[in-house]
C-alpha cells in the first residue's frame, strides 16, 4: 500500500510540474508575441509589406526647355524598359525560350538575359529605352513574367545647340549640367507608383490587388534665348575661330541692353547634346586612344570632356585689355574729373614709378583731345585719368560695376575674376588697371558692367529664365527684370554712349560699324601671361542702336594665330558679322532705305504651307524632294534678306546641291538681284540706296565662281562709280 500511494503521489507531482511548465511557456509566447506587437511591431510590419507586395517606380515626363518663341530645345520622347519578375518566369517553365527570345529581339547576349532571368530578386530591368519596334515585338510574344514599362528618354532637337546652356541628362534622367542641372527640381517632376501585391514565391496576384499612383509632370522651362539668335552667333564663331585661327575657343554674348535677358551665350567649339560623353576633336580623341595607361587614359578623358563642357562666357576669366576703357572713362566723367576736349599729349609712352610704360602706338598720338583718346584707345591718356581717379574712388567704381563678385547667373560654375589686393594696389597696377591689364573678368560680368552705360547708369542682372509653365501653358513663375544698382548718372551714361559711338564710326573699332545703324562700343586686345608668348584675347563690346541702346554684344577670341591678333582685326568684324543681322531681325529701325525680308521657319510643314509662309513675307519657295514636310531649309530662319529672295526647301536629304555665284560686279543693283534670283541665291546689300538708276555693285561676297550651297546669301555692296572692275 505504500509503496503503491508513492507512486500515485509521485504521478501528481509529475503532472503538476509538467503543466506548471506548459502555463510558464505560453506566458513566454505570450510576452514575446506581446513585444514583438508593440515594440517591434512597425519593423516587422514593413518587412512583411515588402514581401508581400512589390513597389514599381513610374517615371515622370521631364519639362521641355523652350527658347522665348517656345520652340522646343529639349524634350522627352516616351520611351519603354524590359522588366521581369523571375518567379513567374521560372514558374512558365520557359526560362531558356524567353531568355532566348529576349536576346534576339533586344540584341542583348542570351547568357547576360538567362543570368537575369534567374536571379532570385522579384523584379529586374532587363534592358532601358528600347525602341518601337521591339517592344511590338515583346508584347506579340507575351512571354510570361515579362513586362514593359513606359520611361521617358531625353531629346535635344537641335543636336549642338545652344549646347552650354541647355546642359543634359545622365542615364537616370537626372540634370548633370546647365539648365537641366541647375532647374532639376522644376524639371524632374514626381515619379508615380505601382504597387502589386505577390505570392509566397514572388508571383503577381490579381489586379484587383493593384494600386497605381500617377507620375507628375516636371515644369516647362522658358528661356530668354532666341533659337535664331544663338544659331547666328553660333555659326559666326565658328567662321571667326576657322578664318583668324583660333586656338582656344571663342565666346559670345547677346544681351538686352534695358531688361539683362540673354537672348544669345554662345561657346566655340559646341557639342552634341545628344552624345555629350563623345569628344567632338578628333585629334583630342586620337591622342587619348594612344595613352596605354588605363588611369591615366581614364584621366584624360574626363578632362577632355570637362574642357569641351566648360561655359568659357562664364566660367572663363581674361584681361579685358581696352574693352574696360569704357568704364574707366564713365568713372572719369561721373566724378568730373575730365572734360570733353581737354588736351592730352601723347608721345608713346608713360614713365610711372621705375617703369617705362608704353602706348600701343609706338610712336604716340601727340596732342589729342580726352574724346579722341577714347577713339585712339590711347593708353597714356587713360594712365592720366587713372592717376586722378587714385585707387580707391578706382577700386569703389570697379566693384560698383560688378567686377570681383559674381553676378548671381543661372549657370554653374561662374568665375569671380581677379584683381590686386588692396595693399598691392599701387601706382604701377593703377597706371596698368586703367586701360584693363593686371586683373581678369569674365565675358558675362564685361556684359553686366556695359548695361550700366547702356541703361541710363543702372546695371540689370543677366538671366536665362522667362519662366516656368506647366503642360497647358499656365505660368507657374515668371522672372522679371531685376536692376541691381545705380552705377553713374544717366547724362555720365548718355555721355560715353555717345562717345563710344564715335570709336565705331570714327575710332579702333571702325571695323564694326554696319551700315544704316548707330553702332558704339570698344575694341579690346590684351597679352596673356606670361607676357611675350605671342597669345593675345581679342574683344569687342558694342551696343546698337547706340543712341537708344537695345543690344549689347560681346565677342572674345581666344589666341587668334592667324594674320592679326588684333580686337579691332577679328572680334570686331565677327560682331558686325552677327550684329547685322540681328538687328533686322529683331526688327530695330535702320537709317538704311534698303528694305529687309525675314526668312520664316517653314521646317516641319508641307510644301504648300512651306511657300504660303514664304509669299507671307515676301518671299519665293522654291521645294526640293519628294517627301511630305520639310526637314531642312536654307537660308537659315531669321536672316534678312533683300530684294525677290528665294527659300530653299528640301522634303528629303539631297546631296551636293551647289549652285555657282554669278559674276554680279558692276552690274546695276535691279540685274543683280535678278542674277542671283535666277541662279538660286539671294542677296543682301549695304552701302547707297539701291534704288537710283546709276546705282553699280562694288563688291560681292562669295566671289563669283564660288560653288556655294543652293539659297545662299550674296553680300553685297553698292556704289554710284560704275568703275568698280
């Protein structure tokens, strides 16, 4: 009996322990489950979503970037990416057919597509910015597992255009520089959502499971740049660096004189936008394929690319050299500290401190009046006035005209310039300051300081925006004129405008004077250090019309090699060369009786739209191909032409559409015209009135027997001699 109640005793306890044990484990699970809800309970949360659905970026639209006509400068195209989920492939059981078919169709490698197809992630780009036609193909196949997705590639109509300016995109659809950088966040827009529930091995479940959240389109950028203008400059830069022999690039700058809007920025040599990690020299690239060193090969290439990126009108700075004379004469006249016809003598040099320093004029000026010191550029006499002024009221008008800071641009990368510490400011960087040696600028604050002569004394700020617009053309910003300070009076203004004028018509920069306009502006040629390595930065800085000033413009070439290194040699005939058409086209009056016709934009119309726009202005069309609309024209949209002008336009590419000049040289101005008519050229003229009966050509430019592409212009000049052979 009692070892029987042992027993019996000893089975109780043993249950009693066991359910003492089973009560304390699921209060453990209890706790745990408790601490996991409510401490760890968001973490775990998120990680379940995550495996349970599958989260797809839908790309937003980019904004286009518009020139101040609305012409589009850049756009994006719709464009598609491959996209797989792994686990439905694998579970089709037809991995090998799809990965096969994925690599014909895309022109991928089959092992490279296989490899992807396999992976263990739920969801895989197979390949971005596929074309049209093989995503036609993609979904007649419908392989299973395998989607495409809408993504939107950028595209820049105008290849090189306006290349500095405009910047571009990386592979991401992110801005790396110019305006697609510095507007990204305008631009770039919200990307949508598409959220899809799955399956335990990573399969779609059905849509009813779906959530798709809309992209937002980015904003539209309007520019202040005209699409013609920063063709013509474009196109004159590159005639100037091929025909003076510039080795160092070239820039220029068009800018309203009252409203600081950049109408032009153009750098030499461009790009194409639409491959901007392709080096455009040939011989640049040659050298790099010859560095056996990987690095150093990698190195040489992005500084390559850096070289042909670089903005020189805003991140380059040079010795402004005589262009600043302008200024220094403002500075003089605004403190009263010359007059007009005060005598000045030149001998051809200046002794300041223990230098000997001289005029550009070996020999001197002699006895010349303050006026016809400008006109000369005569170093001594700006050495004179730069005396008087003394460094400091020198240096407050120096800053006071923008130079040392920045101007607050829309672009990257703007320089500051250099210029002497005050305590090294001394009588001998004085003397050399004032006709613009010993400090640098850049073209962009050279720009900036002539808008406080050529606005009544107050300087406006430089800007590329108008504004910002929205899909529908609704304003979502505007950008306004913004006056930055009052530099001098307006009489101080009007008073070296009207001085500068007569360096144009009278002076070094006769060279940029156009005929029927009232040009000013100042010629520039300075040393590059180390001085006496024979390179030099030629300038020109005018304005027009110069007694209302509505445009200033800027050209610098950088070490011209050629016959003149000269300002007034090369940069003030490429001014005149753009000037002359730019003031037609926007339409400034001329004293000139000869009347202009602007050449439309007939690109992207039918033939019979193409002459309609044509005979609107005045114009013959004349269609060359058999294609629906026109992909190219010549003359170029905007220039002036005169008499019974002819657009050229072709429907499909023709090759070698040449046409002889004409011999047009004494010819009466009424046979001329219609020489050239006849033999598919236009004309425009300068010099008398091409309307009297004893009006003969002088001069024609091409020259006859020059093989020139069908619609050229033909410059030329008239005279009442008819002894012109």
């Amino acid at each position: 009996m009692r070892k029987h109640k042992r027993k019996g005793v000893s089975v109780q306890n043993r249950m009693l322990i066991f359910a003492v044990a089973i009560m304390s484990l699921l209060t453990i699970l209890l706790g745990r489950v408790l601490w996991i809800q409510t401490v760890r309970g968001e973490e775990y949360g998120k990680t379940a979503a995550l495996q349970q659905t599958k989260d797809i970026l839908i790309s937003s639209k980019r904004g286009i970037i518009y020139d101040r006509n609305m012409n589009e400068l850049a756009k994006s195209a719709s464009a598609e990416t491959v996209t797989a989920n792994p686990a439905e492939v694998k579970k089709s059981k037809k991995i090998n057919e799809i990965a096969t078919g994925l690599a014909k169709i895309l022109d991928m490698d089959k092992d490279k597509v296989y490899k992807k197809l396999s992976t263990e992630q739920t969801y895989v780009e197979i390949k971005e910015e596929i074309d049209k036609e093989q995503a036609d193909a993609i979904r007649e196949k419908a392989y299973p597992g395998i989607s495409l997705v809408e993504d939107f590639k950028r595209y820049y109509p105008g290849g090189e255009l306006a290349s500095h300016i405009i910047g571009f995109v990386g592979k991401d659809n992110q801005g790396l520089a110019g305006i697609e950088m510095i507007y990204e966040n305008y631009l770039k827009g919200v990307p949508g959502r598409l959220i899809t529930a799955q399956d335990a091995v990573g399969a779609n479940m059905p849509y009813k499971y779906e959530k798709y959240i809309d992209p937002e389109n980015g904003a539209n950028v309007v520019l202040t740049i005209d699409e013609v203008i920063q063709r013509k400059a474009e196109d004159a830069l590159k005639k100037a660096v091929e025909n003076f022999d510039v080795e160092n690039g070239a820039a220029c700058i068009i800018m309203g004189a009252k409203t600081g809007e950049i109408l032009a920025m153009a750098t030499y040599p461009t790009f194409d936008l639409n491959s901007p990690f392709t080096i455009i020299e040939e011989e640049t690239q040659k050298e790099i394929d010859e560095i056996e060193d990987p690095q150093k090969r990698t190195q040489a290439t992005s500084d390559a690319l850096n070289k042909q990126w670089r903005n020189k009108a805003v991140v380059d700075s040079y010795e402004p050299g005589s262009t600043f004379k302008a200024m220094v004469a403002a500075m003089a006249l605004e403190e009263n500290l010359v007059s007009l016809n005060e005598n000045f003598v030149c001998s051809g040099s200046v002794q300041v401190a223990n230098y000997n320093i001289r005029c550009w004029k070996s020999g001197g000026h002699g006895t010349e009046t303050f006026v016809q010191g400008v006109y000369n550029s005569c170093n001594p006499v700006f050495m004179s006035i730069g005396a008087r002024l003394g460094t400091s009221r020198f240096y407050k008008y120096y800053k006071a005209f923008g130079f040392g800071e920045t101007t607050g641009f829309d672009l990257p990368g703007e320089a500051v310039g250099t210029f002497h510490a005050m305590k090294n400011f001394n009588e001998v960087e004085l003397a050399t300051a004032s006709f613009g040696q010993g400090f640098t600028v850049t073209p962009l604050q050279l720009v900036t300081a002539y808008s406080a002569i050529t606005n009544g004394g107050y300087m406006v700020k430089p800007r590329l925006i108008k504004a910002l617009v929205d899909d529908d053309g609704n304003v979502i910003k505007n950008f306004e004129t913004e006056t930055i300070r009052q530099v001098v009076s307006r009489e101080t203004a009007q008073t070296t405008c009207q001085i500068l004028e007569g360096v144009a018509s009278d002076g070094t920069s006769k060279n940029a004077y156009i005929e029927g306009y009232h040009i000013a502006g100042k010629t520039g040629t300075s040393e590059k250090l180390p001085r006496g390595n024979g390179k030099y930065v030629a300038s020109f800085v005018g304005f027009a019309p110069a007694d209302d000033p509505e445009l200033i413009c800027l050209v610098m070439l950088d070490e011209p090699m050629g016959s003149s290194h000269m300002g007034g040699a090369t940069a003030a005939p490429t001014f005149k060369e753009i000037m002359q058409d730019v003031l037609v086209y926007m339409q400034i009056e001329s004293d000139s009786s000869i009347e202009y016709k602007f050449v439309p934009d007939v690109k992207g119309k039918t033939a019979q739209e193409a002459k309609k726009l044509a005979a609107d202005v005045g114009l013959r069309c004349t269609v060359i191909g058999q294609g629906d609309k026109v992909i190219s024209q010549t003359p170029a949209v905007g220039v002036g032409i005169g008499g019974e002008g002819v657009v050229i336009a072709y429907t499909e590419d023709v090759a070698d559409d040449y046409v002889t000049v004409p011999d047009i040289m004494g010819c009466y101005a009424s046979d001329a015209n219609l020489m050239l008519i006849n033999s598919g050229l236009n004309m425009k003229a300068k010099g008398s009135d091409a309307t009297g009966t004893s009006v003969f050509v002088c001069s024609q430019e091409p020259a006859a027997g020059t093989e020139v592409p069908r619609g050229t212009v033909v410059s030329v000049e008239y005279s009442s001699n008819a002894n012109v052979h």
